[in-house]
C-alpha cells in the first residue's frame, strides 16, 4: 500500500526552525509569513516583555552537513531575494542550521558585500563560524537592531 513520504528536506527544516525558536528570548515573538520571498521570521523584539517597536528579519537556511572550512559556513541566496531583502526597513539577518553539528550561525545582512554583475543569478554569503546562535548576546542583537532601526527611520522622515 502506498503512503506519503516525509522527505528528509521536511525533517531538517523542522529541525531548523526548532532549533532557531528555542535559541530566541521566550519573550519575543516569532511570526512564520505565510508567503516566503526570503522572510522566514519576522521576530518582535521585546524589552521587560514589552513590545517596542523593533522587528528582526530571519532568512533561515539547513544543511545535514558542514560545508567542511573550519572558519565558515556558506549559503547561497538567489540575487533577486538578496536585492529584496537588502531593500527592507528591517534588520535582516541570515542563519544556517548544521544539522551535523547541532549548531547555527549568523551574519547580519548588511555585512555582506557583494559585487554582482546584470546576469548573475544567485550569490554566495560566508557566514562566521564564530558567530554561533547558542551563544549569541540578544540584549547586544537588540541595541543593533535598534541602531539601524533608527538610521533607517531617520534617513525616511527626512
């Protein structure tokens, strides 16, 4: 008798996500977009479980295995999600997932540099070993969070 198959690409962006919602502050509030052109959270930012005004974008990404260069990780972004995401009032931040090594790690957006010619398709992000979600500082995510926030703003309400 045939059944459904829950592919394995299923199992580990589950994996993923799990991993990711428990590393946050219980106090802040991850949102999953129903429709995803790059935005897999949209994460309130809490202070005191206050809700203040602040949001992190979170482009979430898997793999069963390290991609092997004991300094990095890398994952690719198609180009036009890199433009659209780059184009967001709202801090953008990438994870990968290594299933492997029962870890994440982090870049925020803006510190990837990118020079891309009009045929490119995707682009390659390196993504620091060093900067491990399990021992992130969120109070200091926050004030860049806020930061930027307010650089953004200030540079619209001109």
């Amino acid at each position: 008798m045939a059944f459904p198959i829950r592919h394995e690409t299923h199992i580990l962006e589950q994996k993923s996500e799990t991993f990711f919602r428990n590393q946050i502050p219980q106090d802040w509030v991850p949102n999953r977009p129903q429709n995803d052109y790059g935005v897999d959270f949209q994460i309130g930012i809490t202070e005191g479980r206050k809700l203040i005004g602040l949001e992190l974008i979170v482009q979430l990404k898997a793999s069963a295995k390290s991609d092997g260069d004991k300094d990095k990780e890398t994952i690719t972004l198609k180009v036009s999600t890199y433009n659209y995401l780059r184009k967001l009032l709202t801090v953008v931040m990438l994870v990968k997932y290594v299933e492997s090594e029962g870890e994440a790690y982090w870049v925020f957006l803006r510190e990837i540099t990118a020079s891309m010619d009009e045929n490119q398709k995707t682009i390659t992000v390196h993504i620091p070993k060093s900067n491990r979600i399990s021992s992130i500082n969120w109070e200091e995510i926050t004030a860049v969070v806020r930061e930027i926030t307010d650089l953004k703003l200030g540079a619209v309400n001109r």
